[in-house]
C-alpha cells in the first residue's frame, strides 16, 4: 500500500516550522530533556523531533500531548478563534427581512 505523498505550500511549511521551534523553545526553557517530555507525552523521541521540526505528518493528537507535557495545551484553543474573514462571508449573506416582525399580543 503506498502513502499518499502530502503537499504542503511553503507559507505552510514555514509556520510548522516555527511552531515546531516554538514547541522546541518551550520544552528548554522548562529545562526538559526530550526524552523526558516523549516519555511523558507516550510518544517516541524521533515523533517528538519531527513534531520540534514542524513535520507535517505527525498526528495533531502528538503534537497535542507534547503542548499538555508542556503545560501549554490551552494555546491550541486560539486557533481560528477570532475568524476575521469568516466573520466577514458571514455578514455578507445575512438578508435583511423587508418587513417588521410580527407583534405578540398579550
């Protein structure tokens, strides 16, 4: 069975990359070894050294474990939280009702 070869754009590429090297700089600064943190994230240390380069293939649950050894699982909850754009598209397709809304007798 062969694996679908997946395509990543650069700009892409670059931000896994960093976050990668955040996640890396994280993991230091905590003064952990990376045996330490595969050991507690229940990965293996050559997943964690994909996961601090940015790999692509690497599931988004390992990387997930990895922020919660950190103590940094919370950040992943920003993702996409302030959706500018979608907010946008949305407000672009609300139609206004041509007539007032029916009164309620009481």
């Amino acid at each position: 069975m062969t694996k679908k070869k997946i395509i990543i754009l650069p700009k892409t590429k670059r931000i896994l990359t960093e976050m990668g090297e955040n996640i890396k700089l994280a993991r230091l600064r905590r003064k952990l070894s990376s045996e330490q943190v595969a050991e507690r994230a229940n990965i293996s240390r050559p997943t964690l050294v994909a996961i601090e380069k940015g790999s692509p293939t690497v599931s988004i649950g390992s990387y997930l474990l990895v922020l919660q050894v950190l103590g940094l699982e919370k950040d992943l909850l920003s993702v996409a939280k302030d959706d500018l754009l979608g907010r946008k598209l949305q407000d672009a397709e609300i139609i206004t009702s041509e007539r007032a809304p029916k009164r309620i007798d009481k």
